[in-house]
C-alpha cells in the first residue's frame, strides 16, 4: 500500500468510523488480549478473530510500543463493524513518519467482508 501524507495528523487520535466500521485504538492491555487470543469481558470478536496476521502485527506494536514509547496515532487499530460492534479485523502501521509520510503495514478481515471495500474505507484519510 502507498504510503500515507501524515501532514494532516496532529494531537490525539480518536476513533474513526465509516458509514459501516468503527477504527478504535488499541492499548497495550488490548494488544496483550489479542496476542494471547484471550477476549476480555468487553471484548466483542468475531469467532474467528484473532487471524494469526493479527497476533503477529500487534505483537510487533506492543514490542514497538516497550522499546519506544507510546506509537499513537501511528498504532494499531481494531476494525469493527457498526452494525453489531463486533471487532472483523484490524489494520496497523509500519512505524512512526518519516519525511511527512507512514506506511500502512498491516489490513486484516473476516473472509466473508473482504472485496467489499472496507480496507480501502479504513485506510482512507479523514
């Protein structure tokens, strides 16, 4: 995926939703539940999440996160359909900007809602 102009990001990060998503966040205490694939009582996944592409991509955020601090807004982000509130995927990124730009490095979602346009949606800028 083409990097992303950052030049538009400044302070904190809210969610973001589409007519259909909702891009939350995720914490470190999130980032550990989805490694270990252990959904906390607030936790709604699907039933097939987390995707192993998922454990690997947060693994590599909460590792990032403990050598270098906070990675917000420039994190990883739980994907979640608006209809039901359950989580479908995720989608993170490669690191901090560089030169003004950040590369999306990771778009993950249940098979069933792939080639309907979300990972676009999601990585759209607002």
């Amino acid at each position: 995926m083409a990097p992303v102009d950052v030049t538009c990001f400044t302070g904190a990060m809210t969610d973001l939703r589409t007519p259909r998503l909702q891009l939350h966040s995720i914490d470190a205490a999130e980032g550990l539940r989805i490694t270990a694939r252990t959904a906390g009582d607030a936790d709604a996944w699907a039933d097939d999440l987390p995707f192993d592409g998922d454990v690997g991509a947060v693994g590599a955020f909460l590792l990032t996160t403990a050598e270098h601090g906070e990675q917000q807004p420039f994190g990883y982000y739980r994907i979640s359909l608006l209809a039901d509130g359950r989580a479908v995927g995720g989608v993170g990124f490669k690191g901090q900007p560089e030169g003004g730009c950040v590369e999306i490095g990771s778009v993950g979602s249940r098979p069933r809602l792939r080639r309907r346009g979300n990972r676009r949606r999601a990585g759209r800028r607002r």
